[in-house]
C-alpha cells in the first residue's frame, strides 16, 4: 500500500505501519535544528567533478548529504569480498608484464586487503620473485551489490596499490581475528589456512584510486583518508531498498517529485541509490521542444545519518509524508510549507533529443 493511499484513507496513522501520530508530527522539532531555506543546489557535473555551485535563496550552507569519495572508495573494498590482484609476471617470455588473478580477501582494523595464498599460485610466485615491488588489488560491486543492478562499467570501483607483506602467524596481534574473518566470509579457509602451502599477506596501501561509475567521479584518495573512513552501514542491503522503492513506491515518488523537487510532466522516476545520508533520484522530464527529453539526477537527503535500514526506511517515507502533506495542502501552524527543510541537491543534468 502507498504512504498516500494509508493516509487518505484514514490520517489517523495505526502503528502497523511506519508512522505513529507523534512522528507525523516529528518536522516540527526535528526540522528547527535543520533549517535549509534552498530548493536545491548543483554541486556536481555530468561527466565529472564539480566545475561550479549554483544556490538559489540560500541563506545556508548545503548540509553534508552526500558519503564522501574516502567513504565510498571504503565501502566499495569493504563490500566486496573478492577481485583481481595484478603482479609482474615473472614468466618467459612475458616477464614484467601484468599477471591478473582472481582472488579473496578481507580486511584487518585498517582497511589493509588480507589474502590467503598458495606458494605456489603464479600470483604468489610472482609477489617472492619482486620483492618490494607493488602490486594492486582491483574490486568493483557486481550485479547483486550495486544499486539497481548495474553492471560493467556502470557501478562503483577501487584499486589499491602497495607492496604486498607475508604475515608471521606466530608474531602477528591481529592474526587470530584475520583466520575467524577469513573463515566466517570464505567457507573454504577452514580447510585450506592450516596448511604449510598456505599463508596470509597483508597489502599495504601506497595509493588507492576510486571510480563511481561511467562517466563520473575519478579520484585518487590520500591513504590517511581511506583508512579512516568508514564504510556505508546500508551498502549491503541498498540494492534491496531501491528495487522495493521502485516497484512498490511510484505514487510516492511522483509525488515528490512533484511536490518537493518542483517538476512538471515526468515521464519517468527512479530511486538510483540509497546510502545513510540520502537517495538519488532519476527524474526524465518533457523539454520545452518537441520530443526533447530532459533527464536530472536529484540527491534527497536524510536530515541525520541513519545508523540502519530500518531507520533509512522511517525517513524514505518521512519525505514522501512530506510531499503527500504539501501536496494536499496540509498546514501544520508553522510558517514553512511541508517539505521546506528537506535538503536537495541537484547533482547532474542531461538533455535528450
């Protein structure tokens, strides 16, 4: 059932969903703490980094809304469990060329990638054949983790390059919390990290670069940063939320794109990605000429992080409450229309003919 629907058939809320009667009226005192008097802001280009930031009645800065490129390169490693490990071959006839290997991993309390390998896998025998020398371990989301189901060049990737450190089981602090991570995320370990042909390698970052997808975002990320970045608590379950959001939620949605994003004649809208500061929307709409459609990506914000799906669930819906109370003209006593201080950013924008 649509939010709008459970209310205009009986406002009053039961607790069997979302909402209970106080958290309707929850924006009043959540929203005095968070006042953002713009509409929306363009912060980031189409095919790249912000060239320019366009505030229209801004009286405010924009509020963090957004993971930063640190959190995102963090997420991405920390989500996925494997990838591919490039070394310089030491092979005949193509010695120093890149070797790629499919390989598993974890991570220890530093973000630091912790392999499990076999002496004598090329990738291994590659590594002792080089010492010193870097390597670099490249994950991206696959279908399953990515919002949406994007594939190939469309979802988000990250490579890390460092030298390569062979972990003495004997003398390492953290080695009793590796084998359990390893065991619990690689069902094979328990069988295979016992063996004297087995060992673990710790990666030491020199430089980790991220990339959000096709034509977007590039960037190296300064080691510090990544380390002390944490990963996106919803990444794991994003792909769930945005596929019930768009099959179960369309009402919703056009409403508030509608209501809260000020756009007329949609032809279509879809929730691209949700993390625990805010979800994008894709909103394609008529242009002014003849059979010209315009499309524009929209970055809703949560007005606090939130710390589980459940919570990020309690404030999808608080913003479609919103867009439903504005548009039936609801007026709850104070100055500002429903919806007023939600925070909106306009992040990309592209005209097709």
């Amino acid at each position: 059932m649509k939010f709008s629907q459970i209310i205009s058939s009986a406002f009053a809320v039961s607790s069997a969903v979302a909402f209970s009667p106080s958290s309707i009226q929850s924006r009043h005192y959540s929203s005095q703490n968070s006042r953002w008097s713009h509409r929306y802001s363009t912060v980031e280009a189409v095919n790249g980094d912000a060239t320019k930031t366009e505030t229209t009645e801004a009286s405010s800065p924009i509020p963090n809304i957004r993971l930063s490129v640190e959190e995102k390169a963090k997420t991405v490693i920390t989500v996925c469990s494997s990838g591919t490990l490039c070394t310089k071959s030491n092979s005949d006839g193509i010695d120093g060329a890149p070797f790629g290997s499919f390989v598993d991993y974890v991570l220890d309390d530093e973000g630091n990638p912790i392999l499990l390998m076999n002496e004598l896998s090329m990738h291994t025998l590659n590594i002792a054949g080089d010492k010193g020398g870097l390597v670099t371990l490249f994950a991206q989301f696959d279908g399953k983790t990515s919002a949406e189901g994007k594939k190939g060049q469309d979802v988000s990737r990250c490579s890390i390059t460092g030298t390569v450190e062979k972990i003495d089981q004997n003398t390492a602090e953290d080695i009793d919390a590796l084998r359990m991570r390893y065991s619990i995320q690689h069902a094979y370990a328990d069988q295979v990290m016992d063996s004297p042909k087995f060992a673990f390698y710790r990666l030491i970052p020199t430089k980790v670069y991220f990339v959000g997808g096709f034509g977007v975002l590039a960037k190296w990320v300064p080691v510090g940063e990544y380390r002390d970045a944490a990963a996106d608590i919803l990444a794991m379950e994003a792909n769930g939320i945005v596929s019930k959001l768009n099959k179960e939620h369309t009402e919703d949605l056009m409403l508030t794109a509608t209501h809260l994003l000020d756009l007329a004649e949609i032809e279509r809208i879809r929730v691209t990605n949700v993390d625990r500061l805010g979800m994008d929307i894709r909103v394609t709409t008529k242009g002014r000429r003849r059979n010209k459609l315009i499309t524009d990506e929209f970055r809703i914000g949560f007005r606090i992080p939130v710390i589980s799906v459940e919570d990020a669930k309690s404030e999808v819906l608080k913003i479609f409450q919103e867009a439903w109370e504005k548009g039936n003209g609801y007026d709850w006593g104070d100055t500002d229309e429903p919806g007023s201080d939600v925070p909106i950013a306009k992040i990309a924008a592209d005209d097709l003919e």
